[in-house]
C-alpha cells in the first residue's frame, strides 16, 4: 500500500466527487492521503474530510502566496490538536515571478507558522521555489522542528541541509518528467528512509499522465520511477515509504 503524501483533495479534482477520486486511489493500492491546506478558506473543508473519510488525514498551513494573511486568524491551537491534524503545511516560501508577494510578508507568514509548529510539537511541510537560500536560513532559526521538503525539485546543495537536519524529501510527478534528470540525480543521493511520495494533485500528473489533472492514483506511477532510480523493488520501496510516512508524521494512525 502506498500514501500520497501531499494531495489537495479540497480542490476539484474529479466533477463527480472526491469519494470518486479516493476510490480509484484505493483501487490503484493507494491506501492513504495526506490533504494539505494552501488557501486558508480551505482549513476547514481540509478538517471535514479527514473527519468523514477513515482513510484522509490532514495538514494545516498557509501557502506564501496568500502572505497578506495573518496564520493566526485561520489555523488556532485546537485545529492543530486535532487528532487528524499531522502537521503543519504546506508553508514556505515563493519568490519565482514578478507578482509573487512581497519577500517580508512571506517571511512574516513563515515565520508566524514555524512559531506555531513548535508549539504544537508538530512536523512541517515546506514549499520553497527560488527560495533556497532564505527557506535554509529561516529554518535555522528552528532547529526542534522538523517535517518534509514538499514536491522537492531543488538541488543536492539544500538537499544535504536539510538531510542533516532529519528532513525528508517529497518526491512528485515532476521528478518522473523528462528533463527531470538534475531532479533523479539529486534523489539518487537521498537515502530511500528519507523519502516519500506525493501527487500534489491536481498539479504535476507524472508521465504517462503528463498534462491530465492530476489524481492520487497517479502516486504510482512516481514510486516506480523512484524505486528503479533506488534500485529497490517496487513492493519494498512501497512499504518504506510506509515506514517513512509514519515516522514523518507521528499522529498518523493506519
């Protein structure tokens, strides 16, 4: 059984309905999603189907790009309690594009965030684009916290970081894209007890689904593309990042 680490089931992703979309994840053998908040009007739509669905969990953040927010006013100490509640994210930082927010409100936001995951003991899920140097360095700053890289694509310079600081590393479909080679190389060094596996749904479908919105299902079709890059066989590979999962999120009851 594999977990889709990171799948936005808030989002539509199918017209007919998220059970749809869990149930070919089930058929596809995978057993469990993970569903993240980005937009903070999702917090609770994210909470309601980790409540209704035995096999949904969730994590609560706000993405950078919504840095105007104040992380306070959506996401309090009950809703991090939760017991379905895994960790905090996905928060970061975004600094690709001319109209992204201003760089000292997405560092406010993360910061605010990181605040609150180490008061809530909980792991992070870190989204970091052209950020690399700040996202290291902001992190620095929290040394108990630790969490998950999000859709890594960055290199083996922040990789080695955050390595050895008990990060794991996300891997999504665009790792399976072809000229994703600098992205296969930098988790041929990532040791495989640091890796699991995401969709980002509805972004990011893997080849062969390049180009269709993206679905849990899909998750698949990246594991096999990971476990050849490890050299480890597709069941095993499946059950480590199992292990990895668990450990990377300690609530997480399955």
């Amino acid at each position: 059984m594999l977990i889709d680490s990171h799948c936005h089931l808030t989002y539509e992703i199918d017209p007919a309905g998220v059970d749809a979309v869990i149930a070919r994840a089930r058929d596809a053998g995978v057993g469990i999603i993970i569903c993240p908040t980005a937009d903070p009007i999702d917090v609770p739509a994210a909470i309601k189907l980790a409540d209704t669905r035995d096999n949904v969990f969730a994590t609560i953040g706000i993405h950078p790009e919504h840095a105007e927010c104040t992380a306070a006013d959506y996401i309090t100490d009950e809703i991090l309690a939760h017991p379905r509640v895994l960790g905090v994210g996905e928060i970061g930082l975004d600094y690709h594009g001319d109209d992204v927010p201003a760089r000292d409100a997405q560092i406010k936001l993360f910061t605010e965030q990181l605040e609150m995951a180490r008061r809530g003991g909980l792991p992070v899920a870190i989204h970091t684009r052209d950020a690399e140097e700040d996202t290291a360095a902001i992190l620095a700053d929290f040394p108990e916290i630790g969490g998950v890289m999000h859709c890594f694509t960055s290199g083996w310079g922040l990789a080695k970081k955050m390595l050895d600081r008990g990060f794991y590393f996300s891997a999504s479909g665009i790792l399976t894209f072809k000229n994703a080679g600098d992205i296969r190389d930098t988790f041929a060094k990532i040791p495989a007890n640091r890796i699991v596996v995401e969709t980002d749904s509805p972004y990011c479908a893997p080849v062969p689904y390049r180009g269709r919105v993206c679905e849990p299902a899909f998750v698949v079709e990246t594991a096999r593309v990971v476990a050849g890059i490890k050299n480890i066989p597709f069941e095993k590979f499946c059950d480590i990042v199992m292990e990895n999962t668990k450990h990377l999120y300690p609530k997480i009851k399955i």
